[in-house]
C-alpha cells in the first residue's frame, strides 16, 4: 500500500463581516475538516470603516487517504471543509465560555483542484435555518499541488481492479 504524502491546505483567513442587528463583542472561528475541528482563540469583534473585523487566523488542512476517497466519492460534499463562526458569551462564571453559531461556510476542495498557488475567495456564511449571516474573505495556499499529490498516491487505491 502506497504511502500518503504530507500535503496540507493553508487557509489564511483575512475579515469577517456578520450581518446581525447585534453583532457578537466576542467571536470564535472554527475550522472542521473530515471531522477534526481546529479553534482559534475567542478575540474580540471589532469592525473597521468598511463594516469588517479584520482577522489573522491561519488554519493547515492535512491531507491523506480519507480527502482522496473523499474526492473520488459520488458525494460533492464529502470533500468539505467547513469554517464555523461562534458569539462567545464570557459573562456567565464557568470554566469555558458559551458558544453559539453565528453562521458556517463550506469550502469544497474538489474545487481547488485547479486553483491558482495563492487563491482568495470571499465564501457566505449561513445560519442554522440558511440565511445569510455574513461571510468570510480567506487565501487558500498550495491546495492544487498538496491535493493533486494526495490523489495521485491514492490513484491505485482508488482504482477498482481489472475484470477478468
């Protein structure tokens, strides 16, 4: 059985706007890939003239046989990775803060396959009931190489054998 490369996925995101009669004073934002969550630390948020918190989170996607059957599933979502954003609510005097979801974007990776090294792209952030709760501006790094190597170590897994 071949060996899966490290490959991983940079995603670099820059604002955040939310479109709320009260926005959160504290958020969180969470990256869940092929059901592993990263979090970035809870930061206050702030808006600038043009209505948008300026942010400076980086997340790294790793890569491996799961995103390449993943890819090469009949699901189109299956190769999702989704940024989930929280209001945190520190008021109450508990050992962790309460989250609550403002809004989640899906990322298709599926789509990266040709995409340029450094590719920025403004993603919707829906709520639970899938409205528009704002959107997320992030640069995704290295995905058409980092996923183009997982696929083409994973291409004789994936590849049914030959009938006889």
């Amino acid at each position: 059985q071949p060996r899966m490369p490290a490959a991983k996925v940079l995603l670099r995101l820059f604002d955040l706007g939310i479109d709320a009669d009260e926005p959160p004073s504290q958020l969180q934002v969470a990256l869940d890939a092929f059901g592993h969550e990263q979090r970035a630390p809870s930061m206050p948020y702030a808006v600038d003239r043009d209505g948008v918190c300026e942010l400076d989170i980086c997340f790294e996607v790793p890569l491996g046989a799961g995103l390449a059957e993943a890819i090469a599933s009949d699901d189109e979502h299956a190769s999702d990775v989704f940024i989930v954003v929280y209001s945190v609510d520190a008021s109450v005097p508990t050992h962790a803060p309460i989250l609550a979801e403002v809004g989640s974007a899906h990322l298709p990776l599926r789509s990266l396959l040709t995409a340029p090294t450094q590719h920025d792209m403004t993603l919707e952030l829906l709520d639970e009931a899938g409205l528009v709760a704002g959107a997320v501006s992030l640069c995704v790094e290295s995905a058409a190489k980092a996923l183009g190597a997982v696929l083409a170590a994973a291409r004789p897994q994936l590849t049914p054998p030959p009938t006889p």
